[in-house]
C-alpha cells in the first residue's frame, strides 16, 4: 500500500491541519502517517489557542515514521514557529524525502497569524527549496514574493518569482481573487498549466488549503505526474466543497469522502 506522511498542526475541529490531511489520504486509498507540529483549539469560528510542540519532538515524530514506513510522498502545512521550520528542513534533508508538497500556511480561516516574521523567512529560505511544489493562495504568494495580486497575469508573475527563488514548482491559488471562476496557475520553470473551475457559493471552505495539498501529495504517492496530480487534486476539492456537510456556525468543513 502506498504512504504518504503529513507534517502539520492538529485542527480540533476536524476541518483542516492533520485531520484534513489523513481523511484525505485515505479518501484516495493511500495510508497517512503523521508528525504533529503544534496542537490548536479551534472550530468554525475561529481558533483559540495554539501551542507549538518542541522542535525536538516534531524531528523524533518524522524520523520514527520514515525509518519504518518511508514516505511516498510528505506534504507540509502549518509549521508553527522558526525552530519547527528549521528542523523540518533538516530532517527533510536527512532522509532525502521526495514528492514534498508544501502548503505554505500562514493564516486561518478565521484569519488568526499561525506564523511570525521570523518563520515565514526560514519557510522561504529553507524549506521552500526543499519542495517540489508549494501551494500559496494569493495572501501568501504576496507575502513570499513582495507582489501584489490582483489578476491571473499576476499569479503567473508570482509563480515565476516563486520559482526564480528556489522553488521547483508552484500552484499559486487564485481563490482570494474577484474573478467568475476560480483560477490556479501552475508553473514549474518550463511549462504552464492553467486551472479554472466554477464558483461555489456558500461559507463551507474550511481546510480548502490543507485537503488540496495532501490530495495532490496522495496523488504523487500513487504515481501521478505533478500536471496530473493538481488536476485530480482540484477536482476532488471541488466535489468536496459542493458536498460540504452544513456543519458550524462559520467557515464549515468539507466532505473528505465525496461521491
């Protein structure tokens, strides 16, 4: 059976983080294995605590996983702090990981910060080059490039940028723009693949992020070429989203096991 480890917070909630990754994994018939970054207190509404865990415990977590299991592919999301992002680029290197899809969290739904300053310069100088593709919306590709988006010639600036600075692929998500579909672009420093799909209206998006991430990194696990793999990807996240199960009072989760 294929494997494929998540490197990312705990979601109480259920929608995003770790439980998103691992309901996805197993939706496409992969088997998830995890390394628990930090552990939030959230729900649709909002997160109200986060506490980090110690870098130490993070690498031991990763290592007691791909020593036994390996990993077929690893996606990465919330990293939490500095010290976590350091040591996963290290650990990453140490086990010379491969099909690393990294989604670079930086804010919830609810718009809570889940990285400082510090973090988000070690995300781009370390771990950035360490992926083979990373998935920013339009919010975090600014904040890694320094560009503004405001249209699709601007996420494909922005991948550019993105790959120009260490990035082997990118996906940039164009969710967050006011456009009549919602369009990614992505770029891997030869070819273009450019992906549209329907609106769908309603407040149900919680984990969008996290669930498009593991779902290509789960594709990549069983064999899809990275074209292939974001296109499968989007599809299953669409699907999700317009069967999204009515749950909390805010931004709800998706259904990780759509028809």
């Amino acid at each position: 059976m294929h494997t494929a480890l998540t490197i990312a917070g705990s979601d109480s909630s259920g929608g995003a983080g770790i439980q998103a990754d691992l309901k996805t994994f197993a939706a496409h018939g992969v088997f998830g294995t995890s390394a628990i970054t930090a552990i939030t207190a959230q729900n649709t509404v909002g997160v109200t605590a986060i506490v980090a865990l110690d870098p130490s415990m993070v690498a031991a977590q990763i290592d007691a996983v791909i020593d036994d299991f390996g990993a077929g592919a690893t996606k990465i999301g919330m990293l939490a702090n500095a010290a976590i992002a350091r040591v996963v680029a290290r650990t990453l290197e140490r086990h010379r990981l491969t099909n690393v899809v990294l989604d670079t969290v930086m804010m919830s739904k609810s718009r809570a910060a889940l990285l400082d300053d510090e973090a988000i310069s070690v995300l781009r100088d370390e771990v950035v080059p360490l992926a083979d593709l990373i998935t920013p919306n339009v919010p975090e590709a600014e904040r890694l490039t320094g560009r503004e988006i405001r249209n699709v010639d601007d996420l494909k600036r922005a991948a550019e940028a993105l790959v120009r600075g260490g990035a082997r692929a990118a996906l940039v998500k164009g969710g967050h723009l006011d456009t009549p579909t919602a369009v990614d672009v992505l770029f891997d420093g030869k070819t273009w693949l450019e992906l549209g799909s329907a609106r769908i209206p309603g407040r149900h998006t919680h984990g969008t992020g996290c669930t498009l991430s593991a779902a290509i990194a789960a594709r990549l696990a069983l064999g899809d070429a990275l074209s292939d793999a974001v296109r499968g990807a989007k599809d299953y996240v669409t699907r999700a989203i317009a069967q999204a199960p009515g749950l909390g009072r805010g931004h709800g989760p998706l259904q990780h096991f759509p028809r």
